[in-house]
C-alpha cells in the first residue's frame, strides 16, 4: 500500500512569490489533514478536509493559504503571496477514522 | 482556548523506563493519541486511548485519565533508537490538535 505522498520535499522562495505544495493521501482515506511544523514548536493544525468538504480550517492563519482537494482526492495548499513566517514543514497526513493518522515526509518551505 | 501541555525535554538512560506526560484543555474530547517524531522525518503513530486506563503495545504503554485531563506514554527497556520527539494529540469533533512535543534524549 502507498503511503501518503507529499511534493515538493523542499521548496525555496523569495518573499512575495506562491508555492502551491500538494499532497496524495492513502487511497480511500476520506480524511485529509494539513499540518505545519515551526522548528521547536507544535505540530500546528490548520484544516481537515473529509472527501471533498471543509471539515475545520479554523487552522488557517490568514487569507493567503488556501487549500482545495478537488474530487476527494488529492489535496493541495496554496501560499499566496508568501511571507517570512510562513517557513516551516508542512506536513498532510491522512485516515479512514480519527485515531491514527499516517503523514506524509513533509514539504519544507523556505521563504527568503 | 484549547491547550495540550508536555514536557519539551526529557532525559533517560538505556534500558530504563521513562514516562512522558500530557495534560490537556479541550472541548469535544474524543480521545488521546501519542505519535513519535525522529528527526526529519514524519510523525508515526503509537497508541490511541478513548477511555481510561492502560494500553500496552509492546515495549510502549498509553494512559488516560479523562477526568483528569491528564494522559502519559510510558516507554520501557529504552533503546538508543527510541531517541525522538514524542507528540500528544487530541482527537476533538472536527480535527487532531497537537502537542509541543516532547524531546527524550537517551543516555547510554
């Protein structure tokens, strides 16, 4: 079975610019999670799709992330236009119910 | 707001047992799950607790008190390879909400 599959691993950019990372989950996982990681700091929530829908994106920090997952599929998470503190490890991570969630490797930004 | 606290280090010797605590604040609480993180990779699953009391899983052992808002994973017969992040999480009605982190050196 695949696991869940994030791309880029790494992406650097200049403040201003937008990133688009994107994430495949677990085929037949309705549930699919974004998360960022700040080093030293909590592995922060910011939305959960369940199939297509919103679930919570209460997460989010600000108009310039926006997260679509067409179809019920994939998933990806827009940054427009980036800022400094936007750097981190974006992690997605997905599952069928609520008690395990397996995550992908990670998408490091780095915002110059 | 809604909260998880655990300690951000802990440090233990190999072959020993060590327990990392978690107490949290939240509404909607459906139940507790631990994840360990090493470094650069992803966070992987351990244990989850609905309700209270023990689950063992091995080397690795989960707790919860609910009406304590409290929970702790013990780690027994430590190994070197156990050196990581260990993350607390709270399984509320719409998302997982994560802890800091706890960072478990171990000393051989």
């Amino acid at each position: 079975e695949a696991g869940v599959t994030q791309f880029p691993s790494h992406s650097v950019i200049e403040k201003g610019q937008t990133v688009t990372l994107r994430c495949d989950p677990i085929s037949g996982h309705d549930n699919l999670y974004w998360y960022r990681r700040v080093m030293g700091k909590e592995i922060k929530f910011l939305l959960h799709f369940v199939k297509e829908s919103k679930q919570d994106e209460s997460g989010m920090p600000n108009n310039r992330f926006l997260a679509e997952r067409t179809g019920g599929t994939y998933s990806t998470l827009k940054v427009q236009p980036a800022e400094l503190e936007d750097s981190g490890v974006y992690f997605c991570a997905s599952s069928q119910g609520h008690t395990d969630l397996t995550f992908g490797a990670g998408s490091r930004l780095t915002v110059l | 707001g809604q909260s998880l606290e655990q300690p951000s280090e802990v440090t233990a010797v190999e072959g020993a047992i060590v327990q990392i605590n978690c107490t949290y604040q939240t509404s909607g609480f459906y139940g507790l799950s631990w994840y360990q993180q090493h470094d650069g990779g992803a966070p992987t699953f351990l244990s989850y607790n609905a309700l209270d009391g023990l689950e063992e899983t091995g080397r690795f052992s989960s707790f919860l008190s609910r009406s304590d808002s409290y929970g702790y994973l013990l780690l027994q017969e430590l190994q070197m390879k156990d050196s990581a992040s260990y993350f607390c999480a709270c399984i509320l009605d719409d998302k997982i909400i994560f802890g800091k982190g706890t960072r478990l050196h171990i000393l051989p």
